[in-house]
C-alpha cells in the first residue's frame, strides 16, 4: 500500500507534464481540393487556400487586413517617373529542395509568367512589364512600360509567387517555394500534408505539421467538426450550424469578410445574353436576400457590382438591379423572348453555388426562363467554363483582391471587354493620386452594373469553426489563403 501511494504523485506528474506540452500538429479542413498545386498556371483559388504564403512566397505579400508588406522583397526602390522598381531581396533565402534564391530566380518567375505561351490565369497582372534584368544576386530591376499604381499589390498575388527553374517541371504535383512551410505529401481526394521548414528565412512558425483534409458535403463536415476530428474548418460550409458551434464551449466561430464577389455569371459572348436586356432581364428576376437567407442563412453582404464593400472606394449600385419580376418579364419581351427561353446553369461544388443554384432556379423561372442544372467539380468547372466558355450561366465566387479589371479582358470566361472600359483601366492602371483613382475606380463600377455585365449577388462571408484553444487564424480573406505562419495552440 505504501508503495502505491509514493508511485502515485509520480504518474500525476508525469501525466501533468505531457498534458503541459504544447501542441504542435494542427489539421485544417476546406471544402475544396486543389486541381494541382502550381498557382502560377490555373485559376483555382483553392490552391492558394493551402499553399499562399505556407509554401510559396513573392516579392510582397497581403497580410490580413489587406496591406501589402514585404516578403522575398525587403526593400524597393521607385523611379521618380514609376517606370522602375528595383527590388532587394532578402538575404538567406533558399528553396525547399536546398537552392539558393536568387535575382535569377525571379527574373525567371516574371519572365515565365508574361511569356506569349505562359498559363498564368492572371497574365494581366504582368502585362505592364517591359523588361526583368538582374542587377547582382540580391538585386533586380523590373522595368515597366507605363506607370501602374497596382505593381506592388498585383506582386502579392498567388498567381506572383516565385518559383525555380529546376523545380516548375514537376511543381503540379510537387511544389518547392521557399515558404515556412515544406510540402510533404498529397493523397488526392483525401489530404495535403506540410511540415515546418528548418531552413525558413523568418520567424519559424509554431506548427510543425499540417494537414490539410478536404471535406466537400456539409453533413460531412460537421460530423468531422462535432467528433473533433479536425481542429479548424476555414470556410466552413454549413452556416445553419454556426449557432450550435457558437453554443459549445470546445469551439470558436471566426465570421470575417472576404474579397468573393459572388455572381451570376453570363456569357456575354453567347446568344441571348449578348443582349444587354435579356442580362437586365435576368439581374432584376433575382432576390439577392433570399439567396442569402435560403443559401447561406443570412451570411453574406448584397452587391450591385463586382466590387468588395468593404473597400472605400466601393459604390452602392444596388438600386440599378432591384427584385423586379415584372420589370424583368418586360424586359424578356422587348428583348424578343417573349416566352422566355431555356439556358444552362453550371454549377461548381461550394454550397454557394449549389445552394444559390437551386434558389436562383426558381426565381428565373417565374420570368420564363428555364436553366438546365449540371453540377460540375471543380476541375470540369475549370476546363468547360473557365477556358471552354461552354455555358449560359454559372455562379462562382471571385476571391481575388481587387480583380475589377478582368472585366477589361474580352477573352475572359464571360466574355465582355468593352473598349470604353479597357479605356478606364488603362487609365486606372497610369493614375497614382487616389482621389482621381477613386473617380475611375467609381465609372468603372457603374459601368459594368448598367451594363449587367452578370447578375451581382452576395459578398461571400467567411465563417471559420476551429477548436477553441487555436489562436492566430485570418478572420477575413483578403486574398484566398490559410495562413499558419503565425498559428498555435494555446498554452
């Protein structure tokens, strides 16, 4: 007996001491699975999800509030007439697989990137560059054609991220950045996996392994969730359980903002919505809040125009797209449909769309139209939409910052490119003072809503559920992105 005794505060100190430990592995849960693991060669926001500025890291970088900082980068220098930036960069810093980066390196990135043949989804980004030249290891110059006041923020995009010559053969499926993050593994259809970069040129993060788990249905998801089967679910799917996440003590429920300007989407290029009444038509056949209400359970801001409200500069154009059905049945008439018409509706997997989906279903057919729904996953989405411009409508959200300008690309998945808009963001692109860019910022706005380019909907709120006890995650989404360069358990 008194044997036991003297054992027994030793097993509670033992016990004490492993439960004192701090945790060091996190898994993370999101609904979509990247179609490959490049992002300088697909549009997929989903690939940014796992791997921005976990794997891969660029000149500059967002953080969370949206501010562009440092990153490869730390410093650069501006011609007086903006046509040159010369960056430095940091000293250190090396790919995963070992190598050195280097000016060359990103003289390669940028250079691949504004290549006639290059796959880049946002090539735009790129298209005021001139010339990239290496000035010694730490130092490149990159010089423009015309002065363009987005340079530094169009830098921190995923799509900008610096890869290596030796590594982007395989880079799909293998990914090698220079991140605090090392890409270890990926079980398609199930799971990534990182751990900790010992060589990272910063602050070495607090985790050292993570798994990413892809979790697409939202009964699935909140199974996981309940089970504690992961520790965070960034984007969560189902936001009728948010009350029931927010009730439980052993979980915390994250609602930040987000740059997805979610729409209805129409292919200008494409009878009958190369007619700009039939696009009014559609555009006032929707009810933006039962959407919201019936899609995402009242998450979610009204939009009159593919800008993020959020934004100072952001005009409310909500007015030029009211609910109106008979104002759209009238329309239809004028338009020649006087019967209405039967369309396609393609839909990717987030629960905005197939949700919306069905809604907006119902709503355009009291108008007369008729869609024929196809669910598409992520990867056929990408390849019928986005590049095949094979579809009537569709509904997508678009979570990159600040991508108005897309509108200006006549070969872009909905097809509108009108000049006097390519003149304002030409223009846009040449203005630094921020008052004469806000009054183009505010043209440009209105421009497409008169237009009724697509059928603006909801800014995508993000919920995040996560364990309570995980501190450092992104509330808002600035650019898509689960950033846990800064994450950890608390003590």
């Amino acid at each position: 007996m008194t044997r036991l005794r003297a054992a027994l505060p030793a097993l509670l100190l033992t016990g004490s001491a492993a439960l004192a430990q701090q945790q060091t592995d996190l898994t993370v849960a999101l609904q979509l699975e990247p179609p490959h693991l490049d992002p300088t060669s697909a549009a997929a926001g989903a690939i940014d999800s796992v791997l921005y500025a976990n794997v891969f890291e660029g000149l500059t970088r967002f953080a969370e509030d949206g501010s562009v900082q440092p990153a490869l980068a730390e410093s650069w220098e501006i011609s007086d007439d903006g046509l040159t930036y010369t960056f430095t960069l940091r000293e250190g810093v090396s790919f995963h697989d070992g190598s050195e980066m280097d000016a060359s390196d990103v003289k390669f990135t940028l250079d691949r990137a504004r290549d006639e043949d290059s796959l880049n989804a946002q090539k735009a980004l790129f298209e005021a560059i001139s010339d990239v030249t290496v000035v010694d290891p730490r130092t490149v110059e990159v010089t423009l054609s015309q002065p363009e006041g987005n340079f530094l923020f169009n830098m921190a995009w995923g799509d900008a991220v610096i890869v290596a010559p030796e590594s982007v053969e395989d880079i799909k499926q293998t990914p090698v950045g220079t991140g605090p993050f090392i890409f270890e593994d990926w079980v398609q259809g199930d799971r990534i996996e990182l751990s900790r970069n010992p060589a990272y040129w910063g602050e070495a993060p607090t985790i050292e392994e993570a798994t990413f788990r892809f979790i697409s249905d939202p009964t699935a998801a909140y199974a996981a969730m309940m089970a504690q089967d992961i520790d965070v679910f960034a984007g969560y799917p189902a936001p009728e359980n948010l009350p029931q996440f927010e009730a439980d003590p052993r979980f915390q429920v994250l609602v930040g903002s987000t740059e997805g300007e979610t729409i209805l989407a129409m292919n200008n290029g494409a009878e009958p919505f190369d007619n700009p009444q039939v696009r009014s038509a559609v555009a006032h056949a929707i009810d933006r809040q039962a959407i919201i209400d019936g899609a995402m359970f009242g998450q979610g801001t009204p939009i009159g125009t593919h800008f993020a409200p959020h934004n100072p500069d952001y005009v409310d154009l909500l007015d030029l797209s009211p609910y109106d059905p008979e104002e759209a049945r009238r329309l239809l008439t004028d338009a020649g449909y006087p019967e209405g018409f039967t369309t396609t509706l393609k839909l990717p997997p987030p629960s905005y769309a197939r949700r919306g989906g069905e809604i907006i279903a119902a709503q355009l057919r009291e108008i007369g139209i008729e869609t024929q729904i196809t669910n598409l996953e992520w990867a056929q989405w990408l390849e019928e939409v986005f590049r095949g411009k094979d579809f009537g409508l569709t509904i997508v959200s678009h979570t990159e910052p600040f991508d108005i300008g897309i509108y200006a690309r006549p070969d872009y998945y909905f097809q509108y490119g009108k000049p006097a808009f390519v003149e304002i963001m030409d223009e846009l692109s040449a203005t630094t003072d921020p008052e004469a860019r806000s009054e183009l910022l505010a043209r440009a706005q209105t421009m497409i809503a008169e237009d009724h380019v697509n059928a603006y909907l909801f800014q995508l709120a993000f919920p995040t559920v996560a364990d309570a006890r995980v501190e450092g995650l992104w509330r808002n989404q600035p650019t898509q992105a689960t950033d846990l360069t800064e994450v950890r358990w608390a003590d």
